[in-house]
C-alpha cells in the first residue's frame, strides 16, 4: 500500500512541477476533469470460464486534474476506473463484480487551442485489478493485483462560459501481476467529461 501512495504522488506532483515551469499564456492555472459513461471490458477467459451466457453491465469513472505546459497541452494526473457486473443469464446468483483501475499520468493535446476543439490523450502508470464474485448467493473477495497499464483516446470539447464539455472515445489496457500468474484486460468506452 505504501508504493501505492507513493506512486500515486509522483504522478500527481509531477504536473505541479511542470506548470510551475510554464509562463502563464494559458487560461487558467489548473484544470479539473470529471466524466463518465460505457465501458466494455474484455477480459482474459480465465475470469470469465465460471459463468455460462454472460449478461454484463459496465461504466467508466474518470478524475483528473491537469495543468497547462505550453498553449495546446495539458498535464496531470488521472484516476480511470471501469466497472462490470458479469451475471451468469441462467443463474442470477453467479455473478462476478471486476473493477479495473488505472492511476496515472496523463497529456491532453488540442490541436487548436485548450478546451475548444478535438483533443487526443495518452496516459501511462499503475493499474489494479479488483474482483468479487459469488457463487450460489456466497460472496467470495479476490485480492487486489497491481500491474501496469495505458490509455489512448481522442474527444471533441465544447467550450460553455468558463468550463467545457466533452465527449469522449478511449480504449485501454491492463497488465496484471500477481503471484499465481499473469491476466489482462482492455477496456473499450465511451461518455462525456466536464473541465472546470
């Protein structure tokens, strides 16, 4: 837990550091970043083979907070999580609860200007994989796993007063490591964000 915090630091006081750095042409001094929306997750068939026919509901989180470093990027730190419920559709009380996180650095590109127009991102750092399940109404926790992971994605902002609203597409992807063996995991969503 203690490497936990300490990553998590690096990559939130890192954007400090470069804003610090910056000279001032942006429009605000710090950005803050909330969204939601679908999320599909793939996962490996070592998770899945327990449930018959799936039936699956999922989403995405995402928190940010960014600083800009020259008149078309921001950078920050982020917090990405999807969620699923995968129920077995013949047995609703075989199911599996999976969160997958992914803590990390993150860069916003605006070809244009900050918060107006299409973007891209790109963020990289420490992923986790969580799951719970239950099997016959017996709630069973797995341990939390820690790996490494990425996120790719590409959005249109729509600048409203002194925030903006986006819609976004990303897909990501999760390496986990554990002590029993290795599983992945790649995320597909779609939603939409606020920047204040």
């Amino acid at each position: 837990m203690k490497k936990l915090l300490i990553i998590m630091l690096i990559f939130f006081i890192t954007p400090v550091y470069a804003g610090a750095l910056y000279d001032g042409t942006g429009s605000r001094p710090i950005y803050f970043s909330f969204g939601f929306g679908y999320a599909y997750n793939n996962y490996d068939d070592s998770l899945t083979n327990t449930l018959n026919e799936i039936d699956r509901i999922g989403g995405y989180l995402n928190v940010g907070i960014y600083l800009p470093v020259a008149e078309q990027i921001l950078v920050g730190g982020v917090f990405n999580i999807s969620f699923d419920k995968l129920v077995d559709s013949n047995d609703a009380y075989n199911y599996l609860y999976v969160n997958n996180g992914l803590i990390s650095g993150s860069v916003l590109y605006y070809p244009s200007k900050i918060e107006d127009g299409f973007y891209f991102r790109g963020d990289i750092g420490l992923s986790y994989a969580k799951v719970n399940f239950s099997d016959n109404r017996d709630l069973r926790k797995d341990s939390l796993d820690l790996g490494a992971g990425f996120l790719v994605g590409l959005g249109y902002s729509i600048p409203l007063m002194s925030r903006s609203l986006s819609f976004d597409l990303f897909v990501s992807h999760r390496q986990i490591f554990n002590s029993e063996n290795e599983s992945s995991s790649t995320t597909f969503g779609g939603g939409i964000s606020v920047m204040f």
